[in-house]
C-alpha cells in the first residue's frame, strides 16, 4: 500500500519543513509515502469561501484516482488515539488497497464535491493548528503508527 498527503499551500517555515522532510525520510523505511502540495489559489482573497472551496476541490480532485481511497482530515472527523490509528492503518493494508490517500484542505475546509468522494474523516484534534503544524503531526503519527505495529521503542505505552 501507497500513503499519499495532499495538502493546500506550501510550508513557508524552514524549522517545520526540516522536520516534515526528517518525518517523511523517517517514513520511506515502512511505507511508500508522498507528500503532495497543491499551489496556494492565486487572488484566493478576491474570491468567496465557497468559491475558494470549489476551487481547491478541483485541484483535489485532479491529484485523486478512482482506484485510491479518500480520507480527509476534518474537524469532525473521527479521533483515534495513536494505538487505535495504527490499528485503522493495519485494516487499510490488510484489505488490498493500492493507495490510502489524506487530504489536508484550505482554510475554510473542502469542496461538497470532495467530501462525496471521500471515504472517511479523521480528526488529529478538536484544537485548531495551522495547516503547516498539521502536515508535521500527521506525518509524525503515520510515522508512529509503524512504529507501533512493528513494536518498536519510538510510542512508549
């Protein structure tokens, strides 16, 4: 199995992208990952919420093949301690799918389109992060989640 992040705008801190790239290299070890970034809208302040959303949702979509499976990262998504979040990864290898695909949308969230097209939710809090903060933990609990399977010393229980 494949794990893709797709995330909107790219990481303008050079501290956070050293650890995003530390986290990613980290990750090549257990799984084939990639991160993808899709370009900041241009004029996005010249444009509604919800023509920023549709926006964004069409180049989401575009990056997404039928074969994939969908999962977004939301506020009202489902939450997971790491334990359980290695469990959920462990299912989606077990079950033969080529690509698990995570999706870190925009500022005002996803498209309706998107959400139809995706296949579940996750929440990593019901606190609010910036969009390049969420890119280092979720990579980092991707990273921990194989760590968990593989019963290595990296999650203490």
């Amino acid at each position: 199995m494949n794990i893709k992040l797709i995330a909107i705008g790219k990481t303008d801190n050079s501290h956070l992208q050293e650890l995003i790239n530390d986290y990613q290299k980290r990750l090549g070890f257990y799984v084939k990952f990639n991160l993808e970034i899709i370009p900041d809208i241009k004029n996005a302040k010249n444009l509604s919420e919800s023509q920023q959303k549709e926006k964004e949702g069409q180049m989401i979509l575009k990056k997404i093949q039928s074969t994939d499976q969908l999962i977004l990262l939301d506020e009202q998504g489902k939450n997971f301690s790491s334990e359980h979040f290695a469990e959920y990864l462990q299912k989606k290898m077990n079950s033969g799918i080529k690509q698990l695909v995570f999706v870190i949308g925009g500022p005002y969230g996803f498209s309706q389109e998107v959400y139809q097209k995706s296949q579940g939710k996750i929440s990593l809090s019901k606190m609010t992060f910036s969009h390049q903060m969420v890119r280092l933990f979720f990579i980092e609990q991707i990273y921990r989640a194989f760590t968990i399977l593989r019963n290595e010393p990296y999650h203490h229980r």
